[in-house]
C-alpha cells in the first residue's frame, strides 16, 4: 500500500483548541482484498514541536485508490506560537507526520514532511 499526501488545509473551529490541521491523502491498495485495519493515530509536529494528534476508529481499506482526511486536532499551547512565527516572519511552516498504523496483526510507523 502506499499513503501519499495530496493536500493540507488549515480548518478553524471557534477558538483554537477547536481547530484541525486536515491532511488529505491518497491510499493506493493493489491488492485484490480489503484489509482491516485496528486503527491509525499519530502526530504532527513543526521541529521539535508537536503541534497536532490524531486517531481514528477501526476501519477498512478498500482495494484499489481510496482517500479520506487526518484530522489533526490543534494543541493550542505548542501550535500558537508556531503559527505567530509563520505569520511574522511570512513563511509556511514545514509540517513533519508520524502515522502508526495499526492492522490485526502488525504496527507499521511512516513519516514524512509536507508544505502546508
């Protein structure tokens, strides 16, 4: 299977405790069977800050292109700052991914950087 990030958007709630850090992917399963996964979680992170979480429930992986949204939830205290640097000093951050994910039998983690 391969994950490929296709795009990333900032989606505000009514404060920022509330907002999400959506990343859009694609997931191509050559397989001719579904599989089942437990689970995905992970973080997303500018440096050494994490700046959003994620999990999801238990679902199942399509054969063929499948694409659904990680919905990072804001961490307020780390993302603030972050985000007033990106503004003062008018530059998009550089995004860094980590995914565990979680299948009936193995956990598998993948990172990688994206540009919002």
């Amino acid at each position: 299977m391969t994950y490929t990030p296709i795009g990333v958007s900032f989606v505000r709630g009514k404060t920022i405790a509330d907002s999400v850090l959506r990343v859009k992917m694609k997931l191509d399963n050559p397989t001719n069977a579904s599989v089942k996964m437990r689970g995905v979680d992970g973080t997303i992170s500018v440096g050494s800050d994490v700046v959003g979480a994620f999990a999801s429930k238990p679902f199942e992986i399509k054969q063929g292109e499948n694409f659904f949204d990680l919905d990072f939830k804001i961490l307020p205290n780390s993302a603030g700052s972050i985000f007033l640097q990106a503004v003062i000093n008018k530059k998009t951050p550089v995004f860094k991914v980590t995914l565990n994910k979680r299948t009936q039998f193995i956990t598998t983690s993948e990172t990688f950087d994206l540009n919002a």
